[in-house]
C-alpha cells in the first residue's frame, strides 16, 4: 500500500465510512500511523482526560454448568456466597469510597430470576444509591431459560430490582464459527444481540466486550467492531468498549494456543478506537489483562479510560493475571498523570465525580 492510498484510508476513517476490507487494510499499516490516527481520534472525541470508577467486583459463585474451553474460574474452589457475604463485599465497597459493584458469576444450575433479583433488592434496600452493574446477557439467558420466561421480561424484572446497568461480557468473539470451538453451549452471537438490544430498549445501559489474542482472525475481530458499532447506531446504549486480551494460563484454550500480546494489544486498542469513533466514545483499557505498564501505553493508542479500582478479581487472575486485584484512586492517578494525562474520576455512566 503506497502512501496514498494510506491517506485515503485515514480521510475515510475521520468520515467514518471504512468498510470491512477497508478495516483490515487499515489494521496493517505501520502501527505508530495507526496509533497516531486513534490517538488524535481519542482527543477529538474526549480531549485528554483519563477516567476510572471506584468500583468492586463481586464473584458470587464460581460454580457453573458451562464448558467454555478459555475459562480457568469455572470450579475452582467451589463457592457461593451467601446473601449476608454478598452485603459484606458491599458494605466495605461503600466504605471505601465506591459508587458501583460489579455482581456477576457463574451458571449456577437450577438458578432462576427471583434468585438474581433476591441479590439486586438486598443490595439495594441497604445501599439505595449504589450503581448495579450486574449480570452478562449470558446469565439473562440463564436466568431466562431456567425460569421459562422470555429474556426481556426478565430484564425488566431485573430492572424493578435495582439493576442500573449490564456487562457486555460473554460476547468473547461474536462470530459463531469461533464460538462453536471456544464456547459450543453459549448463546448464540444473535443471542447476545437480541438481548443488549433488549436491555437498551428498556432503559438499561451495558459495556461492550471482545475477548481477542486466540484462534480468532483479524477479520473475525474487525466484524466483531463492526457489529459493536451497527448496535450502538441503532440503540446508543453501550457506554463504553473493552479489548479483553486472552489470558492463556490454566485452561483449554490455553494448552493449543498462546497469545502474543505487545504490538497487538496496542493495534487492538487503536483500531476500536478507530471503527467506533462517532459511536462509541470511550475506549477502556483492562489493567488487570493488560498490565500496568501496557495499559500506559495504550492511553497513546485511542484509550481513555482505565476502568474500575476492583479491590478483588478472580477471573482473570485464575488464568494468568500478575497485575493484581485492586488499584487504589490515588495508584490510578499517579499512574495518568506519569502518562501525561489529566486523571478524572468518574461513576458508571461517565458522569463526572467532583
């Protein structure tokens, strides 16, 4: 590719009309162009702030009836957290400082919706003004099916409970020809469409996820994006985009490939920026997947947000994580402000914290 024909990909790029192929090509160019391109994308889009929530996970069980080849989580020390071990995590959250939990887990046979609105009511009655961020259009599917209700009343009952928002987890690669290898008994790609279209449609805001770096290919990725962007015009209700890097350790996946990371993680980054600029404005990087140091240099990349605080993570960590499980406000910012940007503290949906 000469260098006009990099000019012309970049010009269609700021008119946001790449196609496919167009994507791919762009994926390919010289990586400091195209990190060049998001990053200016990044400030067009949000100036030079950097923002983070002060957030904390909550696993309630590692128990599950799947069979995803990349999970390390799934079993491992056979758990369920009571109700009462559930509003402890919450309590200490709060007292600390947060403003969201992040409640999800794994597929607990037998498990209905009344037993997911027993976790959101609870929480809610002791902490009416905590934001709950809480389970992956997988576990609406779960909960659904396991209650013989369809999925968007489920939501709704969700909603009636106390959730404000929804992961965009379980998306992984949404190409069923990939999921059919690395997830066969999950939803469908149509699936978790049908159901983040549900929860938008009814007031319920999500992220949006990819799971990347494993028997993927970059043509898979860039559909994923795509589908991303094409959901977010039609209902404008993902908050933000996280590249989540495989964590190759302690799982099946893992034993028949392993992920290069570096360079990659960084055209990743960019290249979400990129095909979502005018859709989706933030671009979260996970420091727990990533590392601090990546993480860094992802903000060069199209990234502007460094996500949640945590104060504990399990899934990530059973695969391979060395990053830890919590980041303090005070390690957040210093970490921005060595980067050279302008740290901001934020709650679930970007509005900002004074």
């Amino acid at each position: 590719m000469d260098s006009r024909e990099k000019d012309e990909l970049i010009d269609k790029a700021w008119r946001g009309e790449l196609e496919r192929e167009d994507a791919i090509n762009l994926y390919r160019i010289y990586p400091l162009k195209l990190f060049e391109l998001a990053d200016s994308m990044r400030r067009e889009t949000v100036g030079e702030y950097i923002t983070y929530v002060v957030n904390r996970n909550i696993n309630f069980t590692d128990l599950c009836i799947g069979d995803c080849t990349f999970c390390a989580f799934r079993c491992k020390e056979n758990y369920i957290l009571s109700m009462e071990e559930i509003l402890e995590k919450t309590r200490d959250a709060v007292g600390r400082g947060a403003t969201e939990v992040c409640i999800q887990g794994g597929l607990l046979e037998g498990m209905k919706l009344e037993d997911y609105c027993t976790i959101t009511e609870g929480i809610k009655d002791e902490f009416p003004k905590i934001h709950i961020h809480a389970f992956s259009p997988m576990e609406i599917y779960h909960m659904a099916k396991n209650s013989g209700i369809d999925t968007i009343y489920a939501l709704k009952e969700l909603k009636k409970s106390g959730l404000n928002s929804m992961p965009g987890t379980a998306a992984e690669i949404l190409v069923n020809r990939i999921r059919e290898k690395i997830c066969p008994h999950k939803l469908s790609s149509e699936e978790w469409e049908r159901i983040v279209k549900e929860a938008h449609g009814i007031g319920i805001p999500s992220t949006a996820t990819i799971m990347y770096g494993h028997i993927e290919t970059l043509e898979d990725r860039i559909d994923h994006i795509l589908m991303i962007r094409r959901i977010q015009e039609e209902t404008n209700g993902f908050t933000e985009f996280i590249p989540l890097p495989f964590m190759c350790e302690n799982n099946e996946l893992g034993k028949i490939v392993r992920r290069r990371g570096g360079i990659d993680d960084l055209r990743m980054h960019a290249i979400a920026r990129i095909l979502l600029y005018g859709a989706v404005d933030n671009i979260q990087a996970s420091w727990v997947k990533l590392g601090l140091e990546m993480v860094q240099l992802s903000f060069l990349c199209g990234v502007n947000d460094l996500g949640g605080t945590l104060m504990e993570e399990k899934i990530s960590k059973s695969s391979g994580s060395k990053a830890g499980e919590y980041l303090s406000p005070e390690e957040m910012e210093a970490m921005i402000i060595d980067a050279g940007r302008i740290p901001v503290r934020r709650d679930t949906l970007y509005n900002i914290i004074i």
